[in-house]
C-alpha cells in the first residue's frame, strides 16, 4: 500500500514503515522558538540540563514583542541574548530580522523533507516547501534543547484538491477562508493535509506560504504541498543546493482519512467575522462594517507579493477618514525590497503608518492594540476575542486586496467596490 | 493520583487559547499564581473565583485551539485543578496538558449530560468517570510513552528522570 506524505517522512525517520497512529521518537532538524526562548531557557535549567544537546538544532528568532515595549520584555530579550551567547548557539536572530517564520523560510532552514517543530503554533507554514513542520509547547522545546529529541504521533492524512482557476483578485487567503468556512476549525484535528490540484501548482511560493500557515486554523498538524520547480529555484537563490535535501511526495495510492474537492473557480471574497476563523462570509454582506484599523502584513500575508498586492489597490489613493492603517513587512528584506519598489511610498503617501518587521499588534501585545467597541479587518491568521488586546473588540480576517480596499472605503470593501 | 473528584465547570466547542489565557500576557505575566488568576479570564470571568483543586472541566470540540502557549494549559495546572475532559483537543493544547502532568480526557457527548457544579469522579487507574446520576463512562489508556511523562508529573520531571540516569 502506498505512502501519504507523513507517513513517508516519518517512516523514513523512523527507519521502518509506520502507519498512521504510530507513537516514534524523532530528532527534529530544527526546533524554532523567539522571545519565549527565555521562558524555554527557565524549563530547561529546571529540568537539570546545563548544555544545549546539538547546537545546530535550536533556531532563535526574536520577534514577538520587538523593540521591547516594557522593562520585562527587554529583560526577556536580554535573558535570551546571554543564553545564545553563552551556549554559543550559531541560529539566533535578534528583533528587526523579521517574523520567525519568514526568517526559517529566507534563510534557507526549511526544505523539502526537513522535520522542523517549533514553539509556535504556524510554525506549520514551512510545509509549502515540502517539509514536515508543525508546533509544540515551550515545555516540549525545552526537552529537545536538553536531548535533542521529541515524540510524535503519526497523524491520519487528509488531502484537499484545490482545481480550477481563481476569479481576478480571489488570493489563497480567499481559498483557505472558504476551506475554514467548510470543514470548520476542526474540519482537520490531528490531520495531516496535503493541499494539491491544478491550483496549487499554478499558485505562486508565496501564496502558498499562506495556505500551510493556516493549516493550523483548520486544527491540522502540518500543512503539505509537494515541493516543485518554485521551492528548488527559491531554494537555490538562497544558496541551497538541490543535491542538499531529498524531496518526498506522497504516492498515487496512498490511502486518505477523507478527501475534500473544491473548485476555486467558485470562491469569492472570503471573510472570517468575528470571533472565529470559521465564521466565514462572503465579504459582499459586510459592506456596512464600518472599520476602525486596517492590519497589512504579519505571517500570514507579510511577504513582498502580498504588499504588492495591496500597494496595486492604495497607489494614488488615501486610507478613509476616521480609519487607521498599518503595515507590517513579514521580515526586514521584505521591508527592504517593498521600499526599493516603491512600495513603501505609496503606503506613507496613502496615510499608512509602517510598522517594522514582529508579529506587532497580532497577538495584542503592542502596537495598534484595539480599544474597546472598535473594529479591525486583519491579514493575519486569528480573529479570537481579545487577540488583538481587547476583548470586546471585533477582527475580521481577510486578503490583502480586501483589507487595502477597506482601508480606502473604511468600511469593508472588495477591489470591485473600487473600479469604474 | 487515582481517584479525581470535584465539581464540574462546562463549556461548548472550540474553546481557544486566547480566551484561556490572552496574548497580552503572555510576555508579562510569568509568576505561576498569577498566570492561574488569569485562566479562562475572556470565556467566563467568573471561573477563578469559583474554583477549587480538584475541579474538572467539562467542554466540547476543539478545545485549546489556537497558540501553542503553554500557560493555556498550565493555567489550570496551577489551580491544582483535577482534570479535562473534552470532546476533543487541539493537538498542540493535548501535548501541553500531558507536559503540564495534567489529565486531558477525551470523551465524547459528555456536555449534554452535566451541568455546571454537578460532582464529577474520575478513576484514572480503572479509566472511567462516574457521572452525577450513577453513570460510568470509560476511557481508554494512555499510551505508554505518554504515561510514563504523565506519571512523572509531566515533562519537567521526566526529562530531569532521564538527564540523571
């Protein structure tokens, strides 16, 4: 019987066949953890460990709450800096280098056929490159800096056949919100996905970045697309060979807990509402959302494709009266390129307001938290009450091109609501 | 610890980490009592203060979903609180709750047959829960991997266990 992607991977790493259900010990390639390392760091000496047990496991990546809002962040960030320096740990990149998760993929960690777990639930988004990726607690990372090893189960595999082609404008963030809306935020616990079908191979890397990045908002563990010509040339800008990784791909009879088809064709303007990522409508019946703060960036559509995207819809227009937006580049090379484009001017010139390279208002922690009664139509990946500090504010979830014509109308809108 | 009695505390579906235990804390909230006051604090503000060791909660589908944070799980840890039984868990939550050497009981359509307060009992050495009305529901055991980090009192311990071997 054939091998689903999962099963394969695991199996490999396992040395022997396993089947789903299968309870194994693994030595993850990597394992990624950012300004929670020095809580990590606390479990770690609590558990009597002094080294960290392979150095090139741990990668580091400041960017939760950066620069430091308070005293106890920098402490925090300060606590992580000796750490690193003292463990001479060689992956550590400190705040401004850019979201954990863009900075996996930029530089280079993240392959086909890694095994990557990180303390961090999207660390799923590294499966658009073929790997194995998915999160696990600070307690779990811990375990692996003192042994360098985690157990996992082997989950069930369920594959999502995306087909057709996309009306104009419609992003894979269109795509994923109405996968959401359809199985639910459940519709894929402790599932492998393998997202395939003729869109998936047209759809750009970035794109795809996007959809492995919420597999985890559909409950899944990882989120796989099978690695092709665009992760290789990715890669290989980067400076990874392709004799450097092996790709794995599932094989043609491989056996699937459930099968989903959609055809993309059908999908329009897709908006999680408040207060779940499941709450999916059609952006159409929203149009009377009034918009207090429009968030561009983050994760999950932070990288240069998606301010290009929402630059095409703000060039020569100015964010409406009464509402704020911010942008947030997903790394600083992201910052670099969307100002070498020109980007970044039209965003300044449409009255945005750029944030530097964190995961900044996403989690609540600072910048552009919510007061109370307001609300935010966001690119990120969660709309859960009090997410963005406040919880009696409302989130709602939508593609960059959505969330740029918001900002314009300031009230939720659609490019269309912007032409002729 | 075999026998785990207290009185329940229900909720539905889809219950996130960031009702649990908001983001915003997550960075300045570290000293464990004070991550315990904080437990559920956007769901049902009146949890903490009617809480006592050994209370179990009783909840649907999907429960923790969202964030990996730990303190989501290990919230209610520090209340010494008995168990969880949910429908089903987030997978990351399910991890945390075993590292946190806390029992997470997945057991179906129990929601509908309890209500908040009701005396719940737990046998984790005979695996079954004894309902209000004379009922025993069982569950399966853990697995063993899983058990051993579970007996230990959770991942802590039992990496401490191994590290001094």
């Amino acid at each position: 019987m054939g091998q689903t992607f999962v099963e394969k991977i695991f199996s490999k790493r396992a040395g022997r066949a396993v089947v789903p259900g299968t309870i194994l010990t693994v030595k993850p390639d990597y394992v990624l953890t950012h300004d929670n390392s020095a809580a990590i760091y606390k479990t770690f000496t609590g558990m009597g460990a002094t080294k960290v047990f392979d150095k090139n496991q741990p990668l580091i990546v400041l960017d939760h709450i950066v620069p430091a809002s308070s005293e106890k962040a920098a402490i925090n960030h300060k606590t992580v800096r000796e750490f690193v320096a003292d463990q001479q740990l060689p992956h550590f990149y400190d705040g401004g280098r850019g979201i954990c998760h863009q900075v996996v993929v930029e530089e280079g960690f993240a392959r086909p056929g890694s095994l990557i777990v990180g303390s961090d639930s999207h660390t799923t988004t590294y499966g658009a490159l073929g790997a194995f990726s998915t999160g696990i607690g600070r307690s779990e990372a811990a375990g692996i800096w003192a042994l360098g090893e985690i157990w996992l189960k082997v989950p069930e595999s369920m594959k999502i056949v995306l087909n057709g082609i996309p009306k104009k404008h419609i992003l894979s963030k269109d795509v994923l919100l109405h996968i959401a809306g359809k199985i639910k935020a459940d519709g894929a616990l402790y599932r492998s996905i393998e997202f395939s079908g003729s869109y998936i191979e047209n759809l750009s890397f970035e794109q795809r970045l996007t959809l492995t990045n919420m597999a985890i908002e559909l409950g899944a563990k990882n989120g796989y697309i099978a690695p092709d010509e665009k992760v290789f040339s990715y890669l290989e800008e980067r400076g990874v060979a392709r004799d450097a990784y092996e790709a794995l791909y599932p094989d043609s009879d491989a056996e699937y807990a459930e099968v989903v088809e959609i055809d993309v064709a059908t999908i329009e303007y897709e908006v999680a509402a408040p207060h779940t990522v499941d709450n999916v409508k059609n952006a159409s019946t929203l149009k009377d959302i009034s918009v207090n703060q429009v968030l561009i960036g983050t994760c999950t559509n932070g990288r240069i494709e998606d301010l290009r995207q929402a630059a095409e819809i703000l060039a020569d227009k100015k964010v409406a009266h009464g509402t704020r937006l911010l942008i947030l580049p997903a790394s600083n090379e992201v910052y670099l390129q969307a100002m070498d484009e020109g980007l970044l001017k039209i965003f300044i010139k449409a009255g945005a307001l750029v944030l530097n390279s964190g995961c900044g208002p996403c989690l609540g922690a600072h910048q552009g938290v919510m007061a109370p009664g307001e609300v935010t139509v966001s690119t990120a990946n969660r709309n859960f009450k009090g997410r963005m500090g406040c919880n009696t504010a409302d989130i709602y979830l939508a593609s960059p091109y959505v969330a740029a014509a918001t900002a314009v109308v300031g009230r939720i809108a659609t490019p269309d609501d912007l032409e002729g | 610890m075999a026998i785990i009695k207290g009185k329940v505390f229900v909720y539905g579906d889809d219950i996130n980490t960031d009702v649990i235990f908001p983001g915003k804390y997550t960075y300045t909230v570290t000293d464990p009592d004070e991550i315990a006051q904080h437990a559920m604090e956007d769901e049902d503000p009146t949890f903490v203060k009617e809480v006592v060791a050994g209370d179990i909660i009783i909840a649907g589908k999907n429960f923790g979903c969202g964030s990996s944070r730990e303190q989501a799980a290990f919230c209610f840890k520090y209340l010494n609180m008995g168990a969880i039984i949910a429908e089903s868990y987030a997978r990351i939550y399910y991890r945390n709750c075993i590292n946190a050497g806390l029992p997470a009981l997945e057991i179906k359509n129990l929601v509908a047959r309890v209500k908040r307060g009701d005396i719940v009992e737990i046998d984790t050495e005979a695996g079954t829960v004894l309902l209000p009305n004379g009922d025993t529901i069982s569950f399966p055991p853990l697995p063993p991997e899983v058990d051993q980090i579970m007996k230990e009192g959770g991942l802590t311990n039992y990496i401490k266990a191994k590290l001094s071997q």
